[in-house]
C-alpha cells in the first residue's frame, strides 16, 4: 500500500447504538434448537411420579406393574436411591420422597421408557398408599401453636426423638417448629424517630403468588460416559455453582461434571437452583446406564417449578410535617412453601428498598419465613423487590396526602443523592434518581394529570383515569453473595481478525452475548460481525457465578473489556513494532491499526495478525481476564456495601378503572431508568418493555391460585399472562449517570424494569377512585369488590418469636 | 382410555350418517376441544373416530328462504368473515372476534361450538338471541331425514346436547332479522380475545317508537347451559326504554340467573356484571 492509497478511518461508536440481538434471526426463524429438540443417540424418556396428596405418610410405594411394562428400563424410587442427598439452600429437600409428601409437587418415583408415551403409560401403574396428615394451607396457620409440623424430627423405634451427629441436615434431622429462616435488621433510634413523627401510617399488604411461565419449560438431559463423567444438557443460570453442587449430591470429583446449556427459553429467576427433577434424572441415567431425558409439560411447570414468594407485610410509616421521613418499621411472614429455596432469602433485597430507596433515620425489619404444605418459591426477577416497593410507594403516597404535600415533592425530598452512604453500609457512587423522579414525571406530565384525576373522581360515567407513581433501587453491579462474584473471560482473534470472545456468562435471552460483543468491538474496532461468542459449556468458559442480581452486562461486561484491552495493547504493540512507531499514536478503528491522532490506516487488522502468525517468531493473540468487582459481603447485621453500583428507575403507570366491572385498564407507563450508560438501546428498550409487562401481570392478571394446597389453575387458559392488545404504550428514557466502576459506565439494568409496576399501579387506582386496595392482584373481581366496599383489608399480627 | 379402533373420513353426508348409525362413534370438525378434553381426560374416545371435515356440502353460509343457513364445518374464522354474516347478523361476527385465537378460529367450526356445549361457548349466546335453530340430520331406516330445534332448547347440561346417538349437527338456521332488529353482545374478560367467558349477555329485539319487542336476552357462565332470561325478557318487552324500564330489566337479569363459584369469578360477581352490564348495553341500545 502506498500512502495516496492509505484510506482514513472516521472515529466511530457502538456505544448506544440500536443493535440486533445476535440470537434473534435464528429465534425469529425458528430453528433455535432449545433442548426440547434435541435427540440424543440411545436417549431415553423419563418421567416422574408426584404425589396425589397434599400431606401425607407414605405407606408403600409398588412399582411392579410399571417395571414390567414393555418399553421400561429403570423405575426408582427413594429405595433405590439410598445415597441420596438433601438439596437446597436449608437442606430440607430431598428430591425423592419416601416416608411423607409435603406438598402436591412432590417426587414419588421416576420411570425412564423408550417413549414418553412408555413412561406415562408406567406412571399410572404404580401404586401408592397414603395415610392423610392434617394440611397446612397458610403461613399464619403454619405460626399457631401446636401447628402440625412439616418437617418433624424422625423417631426411634422407642418413639423418641432420635440422636443424630452435629450439622444433621433438616432433612434427616427434622425442625422442632414451622419456622425455616428469619431475618432481623435495624438501623437508628427507631423510638426516637417515632416520637419525632408527626403523622404514622400502618397497614397490612398481601402479596400473591405468580410463577416465571418460562415459554420454554424446564427439561435436562443427563448423561454418564464410559468412565462415570457425567454431561447434563441443562437450562441453569448458574452452571458453575451446579457443577459443584451436582458433584456433592453425587459424592464425585467436581470436576467430573461437565454441563452445557443449549439456548435457554427463559430463566427470569426460575433457574437459579437445583430441583428434584435434575437429580433423579440423574439417578435414571445412572441405573439406565443410558442418556436420559426430562422434559416438562407445561401443566407440570405451573405445578412443579418455582413461584414468586407470597408475603404478608406489616409495615409501619412515620415522616414529620415538613416532609421528611423518620422511620420505617416491617414486619414480614414469607410462606416458604414445604422446602426452602431461594424465595426464603428475598428479605437481603426487601430490607434494602425499606432501609434505602430513600433516606430514613431509622428502619427495623424482620421476617419470619415458614414452611406450609404450598407450593415452594424461589428465586423471580426483581427478588423480593416487587413486594417490598409495593407497601412502600404505596405509603410514600399515603403520608403525602396526611401531611398534605404532592407526592412527588415528597419523593424528591427524601431520595437519595450520589455519596451517600446508607443506614444499610450501601455506597451510591453514581445515583440518577432525581432524576429519574423529575423526567418521568415530566415526560407524562404527572402533576397535572394527577390534580385533573381527583378533580373528576365524581364525574359522570363509570370510567375513571389514574395516575401513579413509584420508584426503585435495586443492585446494578453485582451482587456479593457468593465467596466470588466475579466472571472470566478468555479472548482470541484469528487470522481475519474475527474474535472467539468466551465468556462464563450465561445467555438466558437478556442480550449479553450481544452487549458483550458491543463492548469487545468497541475496543478493537471491530464490527459486531466479528464476533462470534462461546458462554454455555462448562468445560470450555472460564468461571461465572451466573445469571442473577442484575449482574451481566456490569461483571461480565467489565471482564469482556479487560481481556478485549489486553488484546488491544498486545495488537498495538506489534504494530508498533513493525511499523517503527510509538505505540501510544496507534489505535484500533474498523478493521484497521491506524495513527490515533489523524485516523489514517496503518495496517489492516487482519493482515497484521496473519504477520504475527506466519513469522519466524510465531505469535497468536489470545488473552484471559478475571473481573471481580470492588463490592462486599455483609456482615452479620446486614450491613455492607454488597454492590458495585446501584439502578435507580421511577416508573409513571396511568389506568382506566372501569367501575361497573372492575377492570383495570393499563393504558401507559412512562419509565426513566438510571441504566448508568446506554449501550445497546435497542437491546435495553427490549429488556424494559419486557419488564413492565412481567410487571404488568404481577399487577393485574397473573395469580397462581393455590387453595389448601392445591394449585387450582396449572394452565394458560385460567393463569393469565398479559396478551399483546393489553401491553399499555410506553415512554421509556434513561439517565446516564456514567458510573465509575461500570463498563463503559452502565449499569444492571434486568430485574429493574418489572419491580415498580403493581405500586405504581395501585397508586394509579387510588388516584382513579379515592380507593386503596392493599394486596394483590388487581383482577376486576378484586378490583370491583374493593370499589363496593366488600373487601375486608389485609391484617396480620406481627409474629414474634417467644 | 378407550383406544381408537377405527378412523374414518366419510366424503358424503350419507357416508357419514352411516357410519354413525353403527353406533359408538367420536366426531372429530376442528378438534379444537375435542383434543385437549380427550388428553385431560374429560372426553374417552369411542371406538371409532370420525373424522367429518371432508364432508361435502356441510360448510359454507347460504340465503335459504327467510333464513340464513350456516353449515356445520364453517369455521369460526369464515363466519366472521362472512359477507351475509356482516350484513344479516353481525352481532355473530362480533362473537366471533372474542373467540379464542386466530389459530383455533382457523380450525374450530361453528357446528363444533354449538356441541361441545359448553355454557360459556361464545357463538350460543348470540344464536340464542338471534333465535337460531340447528338442523339434525341422520339416517335411522337407509335413508336420510332431518329435524329441527331451536337452540335455546339444545341444551340440557355442560357437554350434553339433545342431539340422538345417530344424528349429525349439519347446520345452523338463522330467521332474517325483522326491520328495525337491534342485537348487542358483551363478553367479559379482560382481553379482546383468548379467554373463556366469566359471564356474556346477548340481547335482540325490534325496536320501535322507543320499545323492544320480541325481545330476546340471553346469558351465557351463569347456568350449566346458555340460557334464555325470561323474566328480563319479560321486563323490557313492549315497554319504553327508559331509565326505568332499564333499571328493572337489570335487576330481574341480576335475579333470575343463579351462577356458580369457580377459579374465574365467585357467584356475587358474576351476578353483579349481570346487572351492570346488561343496563349498560340497554342504554346503548336506548342512545343509539
């Protein structure tokens, strides 16, 4: 090349842009291939055995007639599986019961057949004899003294208790109450701050149940090698904390577990943790000494898989009548369902909103979270939050109208600023919510609507508008749970420049594969054609803690940028050096190693790299980096800068209330979301309107209708999702608060946009109707009933322990 | 479960009523619900399966007479799109746009709602009001005959029908509407389409100097059948609309109809939309 031919390369950034998810043609096509497609060589097809009992003692389990169907290879039951281990984060839950069943989702046995047709046909001939136990059907039933017990210790022959060694797991040693976890926190002088109170609030809120409808239902496929290493084909969000637990429950080398994820059709939470199902498939392929694969029907996702935690909370309110906040005192019961999960451990992010979404001198909070014979939660997008913001938006209008101040200055008045530090130990380095405050207002012109609204409360006509507003915070860099929160990510760019970026994250449909492409070519120059990413095999991607707390793009995005700046400085440097020039005057811009200063190209990128590997010094760029972010556990009190950053995001939800039937119409939500930066707007415009419509459902439609332990509407037709003509117009905008530690400046954003919706929502129809309605969901018989005065209000006495 | 022994595909009406009158005999149109009840275990398989989309002649919409004639085998998605439906009795197309999706649209057939049955089945209550009758035809001695029964008499339970063992639902007739008939229909739900009925109210009538006669009211979700509102019939018969005449139809509606408790709404409810929404639709009908 001679230098009139040397083109000039213009400056050019991905940053912010509208880019396509890289899985979105295949998706749109489809022919993603999910697990449900995929086929095995000598796979066989299992199923499993749930119990037809809500609560009961299992007296004999016969499995004859289904071992003797033709078709039938393994049939098991908690017999057979002798070895097995309690699973969970209590270790209450063992994945095949044989002495009780707890709830109606519970494992009995597992048949693997040449056909599913096979394994169903073998279901219905196994019989089993139960001896009925008095049910548990609530969490207040659960806390009334002399309460069967869900979990009572095993006897001995002699009918005592029997001994058992130290650190016994609860499900071999029992619990001498209903009570599986408890959670007290406080901050500040809450009997001074009540005193200093000119007006308090108390009301009891009651939160329902509602499951993550995933499209793609759960399904895994296990498999053992000649050797005993086992390969599962799995939909976790967390495949290297599943390794090792797998690996424990097997009582085998970690390292002899390898999992791979084909493309996941929706995790929201649901696949944080290891069910029952995993393990016994498992155990199938372990007998079968064949592959074996599980999937759901979709009758059995509504019953069998995870639920977002039902709560009932007291929460008490107190501000003076200038406007500011004194204290916030909570008192929270979490039915647990009959075995913990991650529902149980929602209060570390529920404390958080009432300690810290806005300045309070004092909050004390405490949860007491009880096993029932229900369904068991788990862990759902926004953990937690969508609960605990729903009480407190919905006081925050509350003493508002008591002390006679617009709701929004109210807010404005005790939100948090950038530099604060919390009673909580939270650290808010960068903080747009006044921002955020102030533009979504704005944007649907809150303050006039919101007046206009109570001026025509009494107007003609059965339809009435609201108006509703609320706000949260929720972690946006990590969360540090685990002993790490970090995520690997080794990079390599091959002879034409195309780079293999592979990363421990996860794809669970977020976009992170496209974003953290965006991020790599933002370094080397590179078109997001260049790209092709490798996240779902244990055995090829470094470490990742997994798909949670909002915690993607922030951690695994920063890690993508260390190892694409290595790659850089490793490129430049080369160029540098064949090209006699100081390798601070080069950059990397499409394509090419150009002089930074004038744009002009020095070497195509690809050409330079084939220079590196066809020489006498052969060299291939290949990088490695670890990020792990500068936050910190919590201590014993819960007090502890536990994220790198924090999303802030205040959500504006206008209704039609229709009086004469109750509907609630959703007819816009305006949402301002601190997102730190924007780096895929289309990607995170995405992920917001898909929020708001999860919240949405949580809001007015969805609702899991558990009645004495029984599920009542496994199914589509009676649980309802939002439909299409229902999503509400939306107005969304960001904030771009330019964190210091985010990549690029971003934030998490994931959990952010589903949380404030139901608390808008109910601030919206009280806007509409001068009617408050305390517990959820907002369906038009619920609705209706509130507006005649015939709902009787949500009560609770807190629950102390003696 | 039963298993099938035998399928058929008759091509003729006479093929067809005669592998009826062999007795123990599942009919198959679009499957729409016939599928899911098998697998959900609420319908067994009879031994044969009949299958009687390739039957000729039994689809399509006709002028017949005074009467519009729908087959049984027009699927939802063709009366709604239908010409003579629009112009004659478009308070049917209206059902049609709340039912289901376009993909069971496509494939359910109008003569398969009516039998399945059900009381919240969204064409029934419209061709209750619109005084349909259905046309029966079978062949009990080698050759065909047909009868014909109102709708609003077709109906003895969820799932159950008066149709005889032999007989074959072939279509639906439905009386021209007089000059001046007026025809509303409300379903319930919180989406346009997609979901099953919590209540729907059908009213029809000639309106005249300000009064409804031949009146018609009918209510489906509230009773183990479709049913007719005799006494809110009676209310609003010949009488002047008015605040009056409405406030009275809508309180014997709320009286008369005598609904369950279920996962979709309780009894109180249903019977409150029953008031609501049936004065809301008269003074609809009283503004317009």
């Amino acid at each position: 090349m001679n230098a009139a031919e040397k083109p000039v390369i213009v400056a050019d950034s991905l940053i912010g842009q509208r880019i396509q998810k890289k899985d979105a043609p295949e998706k749109a096509a489809g022919k993603t291939r999910y697990i449900q497609d995929m086929v095995v060589p000598g796979m066989l097809h299992a199923k499993i055995l749930r119990s037809a009992r809500v609560h009961a003692r299992i007296l004999s389990i016969d499995t004859s007639a289904a071992k003797a169907l033709p078709g039938v290879h393994v049939v098991i039951t908690a017999a057979d599986v002798p070895d097995q281990q309690p699973i969970g984060v209590a270790r209450d839950h063992l994945p095949l019961k044989g002495e009780r069943v707890r709830s109606l989702r519970d494992e009995i046995a597992a048949v693997a057949a040449d056909s599913e047709e096979i394994a169903e046909a073998a279901l219905r001939l196994i019989r089993v004899e139960y001896e009925d136990l008095p049910i548990v059907a609530g969490p207040e039933d659960a806390i009334k003294p002399g309460a069967p017990l869900i979990h009572p210790a095993p006897l001995d022959a002699e009918g005592r208790p029997k001994t058992l060694p130290p650190k016994t797991p609860v499900a071999f040693a029992g619990k001498a109450d209903n009570v599986a976890m408890r959670f007290d926190y406080t901050h500040g002088d809450l009997a001074a701050a009540e005193a200093e109170s000119d007006v308090v609030v108390e009301d009891t809120f009651q939160l329902h149940y509602v499951t993550h409808c995933c499209m793609g239902v759960s399904g895994v496929i296990a498999e053992f090698d000649a050797s005993g290493n086992l390969l599962m084909y799995s939909n976790t969000q967390v495949p290297f904390l599943h390794k090792r637990e797998f690996a424990e429950y097997l009582d085998i080398d970690p390292a002899r577990v390898r999992i791979i994820q084909p493309p996941i059709g929706g995790g929201f939470g649901s696949k944080l943790d290891i069910y029952p199902f995993e393990v016994i498939c498992i155990f199938l392929a372990r007998a079968a000494k064949r592959p074996v694969k599980m999937v759901f029907t979709r009758e059995e996702e509504f019953l069998a898989s995870p639920t977002r935690q039902p709560v009932l909370l007291t929460l008490r309110s107190g501000c003076r009548k200038d406007g500011t906040l004194t204290f916030r005192q909570v008192h929270t019961l979490h039915d647990n369902g009959a075995y913990t999960s991650w529902g149980a451990t929602t209060p570390f992010v529920m404390m958080q909103t009432f300690s810290s979404l806005y300045r309070v001198p004092a909050c004390d909070y405490h949860t007491t979270v009880v096993y029932t014979n229900n369904p068991y939660a788990g862990s759902f997008r926004g953990y937690g939050n969508l609960q605990a913001t729903f009480a407190i938006e919905q006081h925050m209008d509350m003493l508002a109208e008591k002390i006679g101040m617009d709701p929004l200055d109210f807010r404005l008045k005790n939100a948090q600023d950038a530099g604060e530090v919390t009673g909580q130990g939270m650290t808010f380095k960068s903080c747009g919510f006044k921002e955020c405050l102030t533009t979504a207002a704005e944007r649907s012109d809150y303050r006039r609507k919101h007046a206009d609204n109570i001026a025509n409360r009494n107007a003609r006509g059965p339809v009435k508008r609201g108006i509703g507003i609320a706000s949260m915070l929720h972690v946006g860099g990590g969360a540090k749970i685990y002993p790490s929160d970090g995520c690997g990510t080794i990079l390599k760019l091959d002879d034409f420049a195309n780079v293999t970026l592979i990363t421990g994250a996860s794809e669970i449909g977020q976009g992170s594969e496209t974003v953290l492409s965006q991020l790599v070519c933002e370094e080397l120059g590179l078109p997001i054609s260049a790209v092709t990413v490798v996240n779902n095999d244990t055995a090829i991607t470094p470490w990742d803690v997994g798909v949670h707390a909002s915690r993607t793009t922030f951690i695994a995005g920063n890690s993508a940028i260390g190892a694409a700046r290595m790659a850089k400085a490793k490129i430049l440097a080369a160029a540098a050096r064949k090209h006699d020039c100081d390798e601070a005057s080069l950059d990397l811009r499409g394509g090419f190693v150009v002089k930074a200063d004038s744009g002009e190209a020095v070497v195509e990128l690809a050409r330079l790299m084939r220079s590196l590997h066809f020489s006498d010094k052969a060299e291939l760029v290949m990088t490695t980096f670890y990020y792990e972010p500068p936050s910190v556990h919590q201590d014993k009190g819960f007090k502890g800068d536990v994220s790198a950053a924090y999303a802030w995001a205040t959500q504006v939800v206008e209704v039609e209330v229709d009086t004469d039937t109750g509907i609630v119409k959703m007819t816009k939500v305006t949402g301002t979301h601190d997102v730190g930066r924007v780096l895929n707007r289309l990607g995170l415009e995405g992920q917001i309107e898909g929020g708001v419509v999860m919240g949405q459902g949580y809001a007015l439609t969805e609702n899991l209708i558990v009645e004495n332990g029984v599920t009542r509407n496994p199914n589509f037709r009676d649980y309802k999702l939002v439909t299409a003509p229902e999503i509400p117009e939306m107005d969304i905008s960001f904030v771009e608060s330019m964190d210091g530690e985010g990549p690029r400046g971003a934030k998490g954003v994931g959990e952010a946009p589903s949380i404030c919706i139901a608390a808008a929502a109910a601030n919206a129809i009280y806007n509409a109707t001068g009617v408050r309605i305390f517990g959820l969901p907002f369906t038009p018989e619920a609705v209706y009933r509130a507006l005649r005065g015939v709902t009787s209000k949500p009560h609770w006495q807190a629950w102390k322990p003696e | 479960m039963t298993t099938i022994e035998r399928y058929a595909a008759p091509k003729s009406l006479d093929e067809a009523l005669g592998i009826l009158q062999q007795g123990e005999v599942t009919i198959l149109a679009g499957g729409t619900d016939l599928m899911p009840q098998t697998r959900a275990g609420r319908i067994a398989f009879k031994p044969t399966l009949m299958n009687i989309r390739d039957v000729a002649g039994l689809s399509g919409v006709v002028l017949d007479g005074d009467a519009l004639r729908i087959g049984a085998l027009t699927t939802i998605t063709e009366v709604l799109d239908d010409p003579l439906v629009k112009e004659f009795v478009p308070v049917l197309a209206e059902a049609c746009d709340h039912f289901a999706s376009d993909q069971i649209r496509n494939a359910g057939t109008i003569g398969g709602n009516i039998n399945n049955a059900s009381p919240a089945g969204d064409t029934l209550v419209p061709l209750i009001v619109l005084d349909a009758e259905v046309e029966l035809a079978s062949k009990p001695n080698g050759s065909v005959t047909t009868r014909c029964m109102p709708l609003a008499e077709y109906f003895t339970g969820p799932g159950r029908t008066r149709r005889a063992a032999g007989e074959l639902l072939t279509a639906v007739r439905i009386p021209l509407p007089k000059p001046g008939h007026v025809a509303r229909f409300y379903k319930f739900g919180t989406r346009p389409a997609l979901d099953i009925s919590t209540i729907s109210i059908g009213i029809a009538g000639v309106m005249r100097d300000g009064a409804l006669s031949d009146t018609r009211v009918a209510f489906g979700a509230v009773a183990p059948t479709p049913v007719r509102a005799k006494q809110t019939e009676a209310a609003l018969e010949g009488r002047r609309l008015d605040q009056s005449t409405i406030e009275a139809a809508a309180n014997a509606a709320r009286d008369e109809v005598n609904p369950i408790d279920d996962v979709r709404a309780t009894a109180w409810y249903r019977k409150e939309l029953i008031h609501n929404m049936t004065k809301r639709m008269l003074d609809h009908v009283a503004q317009a």
